[in-house]
C-alpha cells in the first residue's frame, strides 16, 4: 500500500462516505490539508446537483454492499477547481467477509481529460460551424434554383467556413452580372427583331398594295386593249363602208358617164334625122 502511495492519490471512506484520511498526493491534487477534509463526507468533492441524485445515492449503497467501482469522475477540488481522476473504489472487508471501508486509488488525468474536453468542443463547435454553413448554402441555393439571383449567403461564419461564403457569395454575383449582360443582350435582340418584324410587316403591306395597283394597272390595261380593239374594229368597219361607198361612186359615175354617152348619140341621131 505504500509503494501504491507513492504513485497514486489515496484516500480512505468509512462506509457512510466520511473520510478517514488521504495521502500526500490526494490532498495535492485536491489543494486541501488533511485537516480541512477529515471527517468531511465525499459530497463535498462533487457538484450539488450530483451529489444530491438518486445515482449518487445508489453508487455509496453499492459500495456498501462490497462492490467495486472503476472509471473516470470529474470532481471539485478546493475553490470549486475541476479534476478528473482515473480511480477505482474499493470496498475493504472485514473478517466475517463484509465491507468495513472503502479505500479509493486515483490517478490525475485533468490535463489529459481537459484536453480530450476541449478537442471534443472544437470537434463539436467545427460540426455545428459546418451544419450551419450547409444549412446555410442549401437554404441559398434553393432561392438560386427558384430564380433569385440576389441571393446571398448571410452570418457571422468563422475561418474557412468565412471564406467558402465569401466564395459563394462572389460567385453567385459573377452569375447575376453574366445573367444580367445576357438578358440586356437578349433584350437588344428582341428589339432588333421587333424592328425588323415591323420592317417586314412593312413591307408585306407595301407588297400588297403594289401587287393590288399592278392589277388595277392590268384591269386598266385590259380596258385599253379592249377599247383599242374596238377602235381598230370601227375603223375596219369604216375603211369597209368607205370602199364600198367608193365603188358605188365610181358605178355611179359610169353610169353617169354612160347616161350623157346615149344623150349625146340621140343628139347626133336628132340632128341626122331633121
């Protein structure tokens, strides 16, 4: 038990959890003299809360029913200071075989213990850093899905968390003024093509109105055509009527001819006969 001493903080328990006395190393460990503890009852190395739990009742009645208890328990040390001790408790028995003691052996593992607390926190704090910056994302990148190119990845975000929303963030702007240039393109586009859709409508309309006075011209020169072919057709007639009317003067004028040719044989005939 000596040489136990020398390495490990020991302190013995009457069953009731009073204690009896403790080594060197406990009550440095704990920053008390032995007179300050001895007698005191083991509550006092523990928070209120736990010392006053159903557990904390049933771990002294195990004890007292000569059964052994081992692991890692955070205590108080004088001043309420933290310590975590790697201990066992154990029940010592008497000569007719039952529990007279309980003697407890620890060893100091705060620093060790502290330092796992601490990574775990870090862990912790790293994996809610790192939820709320996928929640985060998720949350924007839906709105960007939905359309909203004002979307921003908001809050207060520390180291390379920062970094990835600064990121984020600079990227979804480059987006918003490549959309924006296209949309202004698409929009002089759509206003070239209305110019030209009203410049062929235009057109179509001038087309038609040109094509509607080519058939009026056509029906106008129809109409000449069909004058003219009465004209040439009248004066057919008339050249005709003219020949003929000719012809019966020229009859007439041999009849004429012929007339005055027998008056002047019945003159001569007149003049022979008298």
């Amino acid at each position: 038990m000596a040489a136990i001493g020398r390495s490990q903080a020991v302190i013995e328990f009457n069953l009731d959890g009073t204690i009896i006395t403790a080594n060197e190393n406990f009550l440095l460990t704990m920053g008390y003299a032995i007179e300050e503890i001895r007698g005191a009852h083991h509550r006092n190395f523990m928070e209120p809360a736990e010392a006053a739990s159903a557990d904390y009742a049933a771990f002294w009645r195990a004890l007292n029913e000569g059964q052994f208890a081992a692991g890692k328990f955070r205590r108080l040390a004088k001043g309420g200071r933290e310590v975590w001790l790697q201990a066992s408790y154990n029940p010592i028995l008497g000569t007719d075989g039952r529990p007279v003691k309980v003697i407890k052996l620890a060893v100091d593992i705060t620093r060790e213990e502290q330092d796992n607390n601490r990574r775990e926190a870090a862990r912790v704090e790293a994996e809610q850093a790192q939820t709320t910056l996928v929640d985060a994302l998720a949350s924007s990148l839906s709105r960007l899905s939905d359309g909203d190119l004002t979307t921003q990845v908001e809050g207060e975000m520390q180291g390379a968390h920062q970094r990835i929303c600064q990121d984020y963030n600079t990227a979804v702007g480059s987006l918003r003024s490549a959309l924006t240039q296209v949309m202004e393109a698409v929009s002089g586009l759509r206003g070239g093509s209305d110019e030209i859709s009203t410049a062929s409508d235009d057109l179509s309309r001038r087309t038609e109105q040109q094509a509607a006075s080519l058939e009026e011209t056509a029906a106008a020169l129809d109409e000449i055509t069909a004058t003219v072919r009465r004209s040439a057709e009248g004066a057919r007639q008339a050249s005709t009527a003219a020949a003929g009317a000719r012809s019966e003067a020229e009859r007439s004028g041999e009849v004429v001819r012929n007339a005055i040719t027998a008056m002047d044989e019945i003159q001569k005939s007149s003049v022979q006969i008298g």
